[in-house]
C-alpha cells in the first residue's frame, strides 16, 4: 500500500509530517526519521506554534477559547469555533510529535497550573472540565507535558453512558452516547493507557467505547443500520473534535498496536469508504476546512489534495491489510 502512495509529495513538506512520513510509509531506520522529527522544534509548524506561546504559558491568552473571544459576535454565531487557543495549540504540537522535553523545559505544565482557568466556572486547567472532549485532550496533553490529570482519568470511569461510550452533551441530560465525544475520550484513555499502562478499570472503560463504534461499524445507527450522518466518510485535517470514519480508524490502529491485535472485521465497510475516497493517483481530498480562527493553515485548501491526508489514508489501509498476509 506504501508503494502505491505519491511518497516523494508526502516526504517533500513539514517535519511534522515528514518523519511520519518516513517513519511509517518508507521504513526508514530510527536515525532517519528521529532527526527528522527534532526538527519540528526549530523549523515549520512547530517552531511557528512555539514562538506564539505567551510567557505566562498559554496561547492566546486562553484554556480553549482565545481570550478575545466575544460569543456573541458574528464569528460566533456563524460557528466559526476559535482554534487558535492553549488546548487546540497543545493537541497540535503533542499530535505532530514535538518532544516534550522542550515545553517542559517552558515549565508549561506549571505555568498553566498557575495561570490557565477553563472558561466553563473558572476551573484549574489540569483539573478538567464537564466536556468529555475537552478532558480527553486534557488527559492526553497533560501526560505528555508530565502533569497529574489521575482525578480526570477517574472522571471518565464514573461518566461512560449505559450503551458504552460518552457524550459531551450528558451536562443537558443525554443519556445517549455520542460518535464524536465516544472517539474522543478513546483517545484520551488509550493516551493514558500507553504512559502509565492503564488500570482494569480504564481499560474496561476504553474497550466499552470500542465496542459501541464497532457494533455500529463505525458509521452505521445501530436501530436502522443506515449511515448516522453524511459527515462520517467527510475527511478534513485537521480532525479537530469532529468524528469520520478515516479519524476513527486511525485511533482503532494506535489501539491495535498497543494491544498488538488484528483490525476487527466489524471495520470492513468503514474502510471500503476511506479506500473509495481514495484518487487513482494515491491521494486523498481535503473534503472541507472547519470554520474559525486559526494561527496559520497547515493544509490544503478544500477540494485539493491532502497531505495529511494522504498519510492517515495510506496508512490505515496498510494496517488493515496486513490482516491478511
């Protein structure tokens, strides 16, 4: 599947990308794509974000929304969600693979235990909030910056719906989960489980999300077996919070290799959808930009070919077919 990819496009951009890049879909040895990755802290995308930092740690003066930020403005109203704030900047460094030793030589961690409140009631970053996504990427960023986010872990515990999964939306009374906030949170417990290992309680919690999006094979209602959205087979990078299938299947491969299993089959019809979004040239569209503020664009504009794309696209089918040699 590699081999079928434009490798020579892919590896011609951003250390962020790149090593992955070689990393993944060329073979290349550590000492090739390590050094490449040590780049993403001196050059591109990486050193951009990091030369926007705040000395007091944050990023726009705020937790997840930049602290200009009027929401009743039309920007607001339009669902132009700001992404330029200390969370959304954190999940992209953390995401791209910047080592952690140079925000944790900042004292990040510390300076936002000391600074950076969520703007829901003013709670202490590292302690989380009531969104289940907003304390996915906590947990997640917060592991890889060395802060204790254990009482969040705990939180996930004690907040999974009775059908298996999550929903940002439980603060309202939903007491059905949601494919957005379940993918989500994985993410977070699986971030949790390869730091620390995890606990039987976290991995049956993360094994009960799994569950929920494999029985609706990642993009089907469980009542009626038809699509729950058009957006699930709608790839855009970056992801975001929102849910497609080619998302979901990336974080069903990081799972598959931790727990070193085989894709389950229950996959087969989501992958059918990345593959037939697939160009004869290898590659794959960006499907459409989210709206809202950003410090600067990292990928192709809608309707042209995605790096990133590209990566997540070729790189899930070479998973999924090595279930078969």
């Amino acid at each position: 599947m590699a081999s079928e990819a434009p490798i020579a496009w892919l590896r011609d951009s951003d250390p962020a990308l790149r090593w992955q890049v070689e990393r993944d879909l060329m073979g290349e040895p550590p000492e090739v794509w390590e050094a490449t990755r040590a780049r993403i802290a001196t050059e591109g995308f990486g050193a951009r974000l990091l030369a926007l930092q705040d000395p007091d740690g944050r990023w726009a003066g705020g937790a997840f929304f930049p602290s200009d930020f009027d929401f009743q403005s039309p920007e607001a109203a339009n669902g132009g969600q700001p992404w330029t704030a200390t969370t959304w900047t954190l999940d992209s460094l953390r995401e791209w693979g910047l080592d952690p030793a140079v925000l944790r030589e900042r004292r990040t961690a510390e300076l936002l235990a000391e600074n950076c409140y969520w703007e829901y009631e003013n709670l202490p970053y590292w302690d989380g909030e009531v969104d289940c996504c907003i304390n996915a990427w906590t947990v997640a960023n917060g592991l890889w910056l060395g802060a204790d986010i254990t009482g969040i872990v705990d939180w996930f515990i004690e907040h999974r719906l009775p059908d298996g999964g999550w929903n940002c939306e439980w603060v309202e009374g939903s007491t059905r989960s949601s494919f957005h906030s379940t993918l989500n949170s994985l993410k977070g417990l699986l971030a949790y489980e390869v730091a620390t290992g995890g606990t039987d309680a976290t991995r049956a919690a993360r094994h009960s999300g799994e569950e929920y999006l494999l029985q609706r094979a990642l993009f089907r209602r469980l009542s009626t077996g038809e699509p729950v959205a058009p957006w699930v087979d709608r790839f855009a990078y970056p992801f975001r919070w929102y849910y497609n299938v080619l998302n979901a299947a990336e974080y069903f491969r990081q799972a598959a290799l931790l727990d070193r299993a085989t894709p389950d089959p229950r996959m087969a019809d989501a992958i059918e959808l990345i593959r037939a979004a697939r160009r004869p040239d290898g590659t794959w569209l960006q499907a459409r930009r989210h709206p809202g503020r950003v410090w600067f664009e990292v990928d192709a504009p809608a309707g042209e070919p995605s790096k990133w794309l590209t990566l997540f696209g070729t790189r899930v089918l070479a998973w999924w077919g090595s279930r078969t040699r």
